[in-house]
C-alpha cells in the first residue's frame, strides 16, 4: 500500500529519511484516508441507496481504522529503527513534531466524514420517503411514472428501493437514527447528539494520536534518558570525604546532569520553529491532549523502587501534578513548585507558541523528573561526600527548571530530596518513624524515605 511504500526499509535512519517519511506520512494522511472514505460512501449510496447501512458503517469503518492502523505501525517501526540519542539534532525535532500534524489531519477527515454522512444519511432517507409515496400513489392508481421524467437519482433510488426494501424495511429509521435524527444520532436509538459513527476508525485515530506523542517524545527525551542510565552506579557516590583546598569550593554538579540540563534548555530553540508556524501549531494543538501521558513509565518505576508493587494510575497522576497531597508533606511546602510566569504584554500568537512549547518542556521535565528519582534510589551506597555530589546534581537541575518558566517545574520532589540527603542519618530515621503511611500515596513516599536512609546508613 501507499503507507507501507513509505518507509522501504527502517534501518540506520538519518535526518533525511525522517524528514521524508514524515512528509510522505502526511500525505497519505490528507489523501489515501479521505479518498477511501469518500470513495467507500459514494458506493453505498449508488450500489445501495441508503439500506442495509449498519453493515456498510461497519465495512467502511473496519476499511478507515485498517489505514490509520498502518499510519500507526508504520510510525513505531521509525521509532524503533532511531537511535536519537546518538544522533539528535534541533531539525530532528522539527522533523519529529511532523507527525502531529498527521495525527491532526486524521481526527479532522473522520471528524468531517462522519458530519458528512449523517448529512448523506438523512438525505437518501428523504429519497426512501419519495419513492415510497410514488409507489403508494401508483398502487392507488393516483399516478404514473414515466421513467424519462425521472432524474439519475431518482431512478438509482428507485431500484434500489425495488431491490433492497422487503429485506430491509427498516432503512428510514436507522438512516434517521444514523443521521441524528428523532430522538438520537447513532448506531443505537438515543445515543445522543454528536454520537460516533465511525467507532474502530476513531479508536484508530486515538491510538494514532499517542503513537505521535510518543514519536516527539523519544526525539526530545531520548538524550537526558541516556545520560541518567548508568549514573546509580557511578563511583562518585562512595566518595569518602576530602579535606583538600579543591572542596572549600564546594561540589560542582557532575557531568551527567549538566548533559541533561544543556539538553533541556536547548529544546526551547529546538521547539520554537514548529510552533511558531501558524498553520502547524493549529493542526498540532488539535491533538494534544492526554500529552502527558507519554511520561508516566518513569514515575511508575519510581513507584516500584520506593516498594509500592501497585502503580495504580491515580497515584501517578497525583505524583506528576506535584499539588495537594505532595505538598503538604515535602520539605518546602508551597514553596517547592514555581509557577510559570504569565505576561499580560505578550501578544496571542505568542502566547499560543509559549504554551505549545511549554507542553513539551513539562512532558519532557516530569520524564526527567522520575527518571532521576528513580536511579537516586537505585544508588547503592551514599557517602556523605555522594550526598553533597547528589545535593549539588539536584540543585543544578532545579535551576534548569526554574530558568525554563514552566508551571509546576522543578517539582517539589527534587527539593525534597535535596534536603534529604543533608539530613543527619538520625533525624532522618526520626522523621520517617512520625510519618503516616494510610494511604498508597504517602506509603509511596515514606518508601523513599526509607530507602534514602538505608543508602545513607550503608555509606556512613
């Protein structure tokens, strides 16, 4: 097919076959999809002429989720194929952010093909009604029908109503029903207004959607990943401590997170090309929903190293949104999470390009974010010269986050652990024995509590 056509072979791909094969992608996302669609209804009006149509709905939309579906495998078979922290690039990103607008381009066709078929739906419903009543007439001898004074349309509408009617005496009510009609618009009666038509087809786009997502963000993402990999066994955190003239200095952030942050701070320049384009920033925002969900594996690692053998999804999600619960408990308190800085001078446009890049600098910082968290409790032993290694490691990061602007960066975690870890290992072990575990969420941190304290006891 034309999809797989795009992407012959998915070895050692390069900058320039991404950028063509996300070009080609989107291309056969505004043409391949819609034609088959238009082309599918067009047959189902003239070969059917309304009836039989929950089997038409249903071969048509078993036909659209098939080609999604392939937009889909094509785009993972490039993800697997791209070693991107090897290669990355600020244009690597640009090219990435592409398959947003094949994303946004699918929901938008199924979103007009189905309007159009309810219209199309109601329409060859009033054409069922004409001929019925013709026929009516004719049978009461009121009338007679002179095929020459017929139309192509009525005559299509006619035969199919001679050929399909006694099977399918029901058409009108489903055609009403289908195109929202009566009392519900739907597969089913009363299944309210707007109800999807093309269900397999939409499910398809969704998953086309979080395929995307997942595409921009190995591109953003997959240098700070590679970078925080290997640093729980890193030499550094059984350092015993030094009284030579270098320490009076204090402990610089090591070379690990420095890579992370120069990463971060690079994506800005990285982002801003895509969204600063008009047409790619509207098409793009049509599917950034549920964007956040892309960085969710390393919180729920998280969760698994801190003891908790649940990662229930509403304990994630209270993790990544760092408020409420979270901050009545870290060190810090409120004071743990900035807010992004609005500026009532900047223009719309500007705004709408901040936000965008915005959404992708906090996917990629939560991601960081419990990725970090993770390999700090994967550290075997912790000195107290590792422990002012990892204290100046997290500050540096949280002056990243805070240079960035973005709402709810650094998150309160990263202080938190910060403070831990110039604990004495006595007031450490008092505090966690006052802490109240009844719920997953506060057991989950008391976890890293006390894996923090058993780090730091075996160093000490």
């Amino acid at each position: 097919s034309s999809v797989e056509a795009v992407v012959p072979s998915c070895q050692n791909i390069d900058l320039e076959d991404l950028t063509t094969a996300t070009d080609s992608l989107l291309v056969v996302a505004q043409e391949d999809v819609a034609k088959a669609a238009e082309a599918a209804l067009g047959r189902f009006e003239f070969l059917q002429g309304g009836y039989h149509a929950i089997t038409a709905l249903d071969i048509m939309d078993q036909e659209l989720a098939r080609r999604v579906q392939l937009l889909v495998s094509t785009l993972q078979k490039i993800v697997n194929a791209m070693d991107w922290a090897a290669v990355f690039d600020e244009p690597h990103v640009l090219a990435a952010l592409q398959v947003l607008k094949i994303a946004a381009t699918c929901k938008t066709q199924v979103a007009q093909l189905q309007e159009q078929m309810r219209q199309r739906f109601l329409l060859l419903r009033e054409r069922m009604a004409t001929v019925s009543a013709r026929e009516k007439e004719a049978l009461e001898g009121r009338s007679f029908l002179i095929p020459d004074a017929l139309s192509p349309v009525e005559i299509n509408a006619l035969l199919c109503y001679e050929i399909f009617q006694k099977d399918d005496d029901s058409a009108p009510a489903v055609l009403t029903r289908l195109g929202g009609g009566g009392n519900g618009v739907g597969r089913t009666q009363g299944s309210g207004a707007g109800a999807v038509l093309l269900g397999q087809t939409q499910t398809a786009v969704s998953q086309l959607a979080a395929t995307c997502h997942k595409f921009v963000f190995q591109a953003c993402s997959s240098v700070p990943q590679k970078h925080l990999k290997d640093m729980a066994a890193m030499s550094s955190w059984k350092e015993p401590s030094s009284t030579a003239a270098a320490d009076s200095y204090g402990t610089l952030p090591q070379s690990y997170i420095t890579q992370v942050g120069e990463h971060m701070l690079a994506l800005v320049q990285a982002l801003e090309p895509f969204a600063s384009d008009k047409k790619s920033l509207a098409l793009a925002n049509e599917v950034m929903s549920d964007v956040r969900q892309v960085a969710e594996q390393p919180w729920r690692d998280f969760i698994s190293t801190c003891g908790q053998k649940d990662s229930h999804n509403v304990i994630i999600q209270k993790l990544m949104k760092a408020d409420g619960e979270i901050l009545d408990y870290v060190v810090g308190g409120d004071d743990a999470v900035i807010d992004e800085e609005d500026d009532d001078d900047d223009g719309v446009e500007d705004k709408e390009v901040a936000a965008f890049c915005n959404a992708w600098l906090d996917v990629v910082g939560l991601a960081v974010t419990g990725r970090l968290l993770e390999r700090i409790l994967s550290i075997p032993t912790l000195t107290e010269k590792g422990c002012e290694h990892l204290n100046a490691d997290l500050s540096y990061l949280q002056n990243v986050l805070v240079a960035l602007g973005v709402s709810g960066h650094p998150h309160p975690l990263l202080g938190h652990v910060s403070e831990l870890v110039t604990l004495d290992s006595s007031m450490l072990s008092e505090r966690i024995k006052t802490m109240d575990k009844t719920n997953q969420l506060q057991a989950t941190l008391v976890g890293m509590e006390q894996r923090l304290a058993a780090m730091k006891s075996v160093g000490g």
